[in-house]
C-alpha cells in the first residue's frame, strides 16, 4: 500500500520554489501535497500529485533541468485526537521501523488526519501498520481527493 511521491532537488535560491509550482501548474499539474527541506545548497521538495501526473511531473521538471525521482511512500490515516501520532509511531519503532521524514497532506474530505511517512523499511511498515487495524490510503483514494 504505497503511493508515488516526486522528490526535487531545487538550488537554494530566491524565486526557485516559486518558478517550479508555476511551472508545474502551467502544465496542468495540480500538488495534492507538498514538503521543502533546505540545506545550505539546495532543497529537496518532496511532492504528491495523481498518479496520472507523476511521470508527467518528472518529465516536466527534467526538462526544466531539475534532478527528479520517484518514490513510494506510505500515506497513514490518524485520528484527530490527542496521541494519535504516537500510538502510529509506537507500533512502528516496535517493529524496528524508523521514519526518515514525514509531512501532512490535508484534504477537506478526510475527518482524519493524514501523514506522509517514509520509513526505513517500507514493507515491514506496512505490515505493522496492517497488523495494527492502522488505516493507509492507497494511490487509487489519492487519485479521488
């Protein structure tokens, strides 16, 4: 149960975030959700759009001169209440799993809230998840939002 997410690798220069959500947009491409991580140098924005538009997205950018790639990563419902985070990340470290990043990705016509995670092994994250009655979304609800 995992989902396509396109990291980019964008110097860390005034107007490049900006430049590549206008040029993505004026391709049509719509960004369900978004994450910017800054180093000295660059930045890696990780990205969630349809499934339909993800080797489009890469396309786009590569084109634009960007270094683009695709991953999988797992997409966690997470009640909204006080501890919901954790218990979801207690069933994780005890299953070895740890959690390389993660971001929010909000939509309006989900009650829970929704996280982004990319774990250190992806397959036992899902199982433990599973195992748990932790509810994912799969790329096919993301393709409804």
């Amino acid at each position: 149960m995992f989902i396509k997410q396109v990291s980019v690798f964008l110097e860390n220069t005034k107007g490049t975030l900006r430049q590549m959500t206008q040029l993505l947009g004026e391709s049509g491409i719509n960004l369900l959700a978004m994450s910017v991580a800054d180093t000295s140098g660059f930045g890696i924005v990780r990205l969630i759009v349809k499934s339909a538009d993800v080797d489009r997205t890469v396309t786009v950018l590569r084109a634009d001169g960007d270094i683009a790639r695709i991953n999988d990563v797992v997409c966690v419902r997470i009640p909204h209440k006080p501890l919901g985070l954790a218990e979801v990340l207690e069933v994780l470290e005890k299953s070895g799993v740890s959690i390389e990043y993660s971001y929010s990705f909000c939509r309006s016509t989900i009650d829970d809230a929704v996280i982004i995670l990319r774990p250190s092994d992806k397959n036992i994250c899902v199982q433990a998840l599973s195992a748990a009655g932790i509810s994912m979304i799969s790329q096919e609800e993301v393709d409804r939002f």
